[in-house]
C-alpha cells in the first residue's frame, strides 16, 4: 500500500468522523430544544422514577420484615 492511498484513506475516515459528529451534535441541538419547550416532561418522568424508587425500597422493606418475622417465630 502506498503512502498515497494510506492518507487517502485517513482522510476518508477522518470525514467520516466528523460528518458522525456533525449528525451527533445536530441531534443533541434537537434534543435540548424539545426538552427546553417541554420541560415538564422531566419533571414528570422525575416523579414516576421517585415513585418507582419508592416502591422498590417499600417492598425491599417489606421483605425484609417478613424474612425477620419467619426466622424469629
């Protein structure tokens, strides 16, 4: 391989590089406007995640209380 199609190639690979990052940067530009117009979607998600978390730990809890209460009786 010549030292001419070597840097052809780097070339090559290094605009792809930066189209990808181009298209990267374009979606997160999007992204941040969507989320900036609909903020309280987070805000909502946030809260069903706080949930969710909730509902694990009462049901860790739960558990818990039930394997003590097999074990002491």
């Amino acid at each position: 391989m010549s030292p001419r199609s070597r840097r052809r190639e780097s070339d090559d690979d290094l605009l792809v590089t930066l189209g990808g990052l181009a298209i990267v940067g374009l979606v997160l530009v999007k992204v941040g406007q969507w989320v900036w117009a609909h903020w309280w979607v987070l805000v909502v998600l946030g809260l069903l995640g706080l949930l969710a978390l909730a509902g694990c730990a009462y049901r860790q809890v739960d558990q818990m209380r039930s394997a003590q209460l097999t074990v002491g009786a």
